[in-house]
C-alpha cells in the first residue's frame, strides 16, 4: 500500500520460507494497527487516507525476503474518530509459513528504516530493532535445497564417537547402613521397628448402612398362667329407657265371680253389710292388708276406684 507525500514509513522485512531441511515454502506477514480507548481508525488530516491492516507474500521459491511498509507511530499528523491528534499506537504483526504462525508487536519510529521481523522482541509491545538484514547463504557448507541428512553429516563428527561401557562404581550402602552412618544405633531389626509411626488419627465415620431385610418371625410364645381376678367394677350408669311396648291383647273374660253378698246382688251398700249376720265387718283399701287381732272378722276388700 502506497501514502501520500509526507507520510515517513518503516518498512518490516521477514524471511524466506524454508524448512530446516531447506525446502521452500510460502511465507505471509500481516500488519494491523492496534489503538487505545475507543479509537478505532486513525486518518491522515491532509487528504483523508486511513490507515488501514496491510499484508504481503513471500511466495516460495523466490529466494526473496518479504516487505510490508507501515507509517511511523511517533510522527505528526494523523487524527482519531473525533479529529484528535493521535501518535504512539502499535501494530501487531503475525507471520504465517508452513501451517504454523508467530505474533510480535512494534511501535516504529521515525528514522529507523529497515526492521527484521525476527529481531522484533517476542512479548508485549516493544521499540524493534532495525539494522542491515542478513540472509542465509549456506547450511554448514551446503547451498541450496539442503537436507536433513546432510545437516546429520556435518553436525555427527562434532559431536564425537560414543565411549564404551564405564567401569562399575562401588556399591552403595544400604538404608540401615546411611541411618547407621548419620547416628542411628541399633540392630536391623530395631531400626525397621524405628520405621513404624504413629497410630493415625481415628477415621471419620463412615455413613449409615442401609436397614437389613426383615428377620423371620419367630415361634408363638407358651400361653401364661391365668391372672387374678379383678376386682368388681364400678356400678355402670342406668341404661336409657326402653322403647314403649306394644299394646296388649285384650284378656280372658272373667269366671267365678261372686254373684251375690248376704244374698244382695248389684251394688251393695257398705253399711248394709252389717245387717246381713256377718258379724263385724272390716274394709281393707285395695292392697292393703287385714289388721291383727285375735277376734274373727269379716274382711271386705273395697274395689278400686
């Protein structure tokens, strides 16, 4: 992306894509410009440009380092969303080449040129490091597309021929023997003994079992002797009144009566009965009984009312 006149750059260069074997491989940096607060795109006043995420390839096998070209943070002139001076904002960079990324920040400066994208800090945003740029030639004496083999040649021989076997160190002491030696006395046996702590403290309970199933029933009890007998209750309350009985059916006509009184039929009168030779007569009032004494007496019961 081009500026207009009077925008100062940096300009970020980043590797050629290779594997450690040497094998190309394409390469892409990506720039996006990272604001405080609520700024979120910065204008250049003259015209307008914006600063916008810029990004470029570095396609494989080119042989060919990558570029980006980003304005400077610390140079006049460019505003916020409500027409602010701004400078000192950051852009985040990220390198994409064989399936596998890396993220750096940077603030630019004024003045500083060429930056190396692999020479920026790793971390938080932080002031790069600019200076010449120096490309790989050769991989221990080989150009080109160098191998993995070829890289085990060189490196092999450095790192020497494996020695034999060592000879075997003396043996070491035992656990009795260290505890021997740092003040322990006493037998084996009593050193093993000394190796058993504390009881532990009691456990929690554990919790409540599930209820058991139910127990047979068992075998019918022999009967009891007899109890004493108790003694006799209370008299209980008077039942309530029985229900009136039904009427009763007419009885036997009479029989026997008397027909006569001292030959007087009817009615007969209670003085009259003195007359008729029966000596002294006594009523008796219905129900009543005869009064004592020796003399006989002639009883008339009197007829109810």
């Amino acid at each position: 992306m081009s500026y207009p006149d009077g925008v100062e750059t940096a300009t970020v260069v980043f590797g050629k894509g290779i594997t450690v074997d040497g094998t190309p491989v394409a390469a892409m940096l990506t720039a996006e410009a990272i604001f405080g607060g609520a700024t979120r795109s910065v204008t250049w006043t003259t015209d307008g440009t914006a600063l916008l995420p810029v990004n470029a390839m570095a396609k494989a096998g080119e042989g060919v380092l990558g570029s980006i070209t980003v304005p400077v943070v610390d140079q006049a002139g460019w505003v916020d969303d409500g027409q602010h001076p701004i400078t000192m904002w950051a852009y985040r960079l990220t390198e994409t080449a064989g399936g596998r990324s890396r993220v750096k920040h940077l603030q630019p400066l004024a003045g500083q040129g060429v930056i190396d994208f692999d020479r920026i800090p790793d971390g938080s945003v932080g002031l790069p490091v600019s200076g010449p740029v120096v490309a790989v030639s050769d991989v221990a004496g080989h150009t080109g597309s160098v191998t993995a083999q070829q890289i085990a040649d060189e490196v092999g021989p450095l790192l020497g021929e494996g020695g034999g076997p060592g000879t075997p160190g003396p043996a070491g002491k035992s656990a009795y023997e260290v505890a021997v030696a740092n003040g322990f006395v006493g037998t084996v046996t009593q050193w093993l003994g000394s190796l058993v702590g504390a009881p532990g403290a009691p456990g929690v309970p554990g919790a409540q079992g599930a209820p058991g199933a139910q127990g047979v029933q068992g075998a019918a009890g022999a009967t009891g002797a007899t109890g004493v007998t108790g003694a006799t209750g209370a008299k209980g309350d008077s039942g309530a009144a029985g229900a009136k009985g039904d009427k009763g059916d007419p009885g036997d006509p009479a029989s026997n009566l008397v027909q006569s009184v001292a030959g007087h039929q009817g009615v007969v009168p209670r003085g009259g009965l003195n007359t008729v030779g029966l000596g002294e007569v006594v009523f008796i009032p219905n129900g009543g009984m005869p009064p004592a004494g020796t003399p006989p007496y002639t009883l008339v019961w009197e007829a109810s009312a």
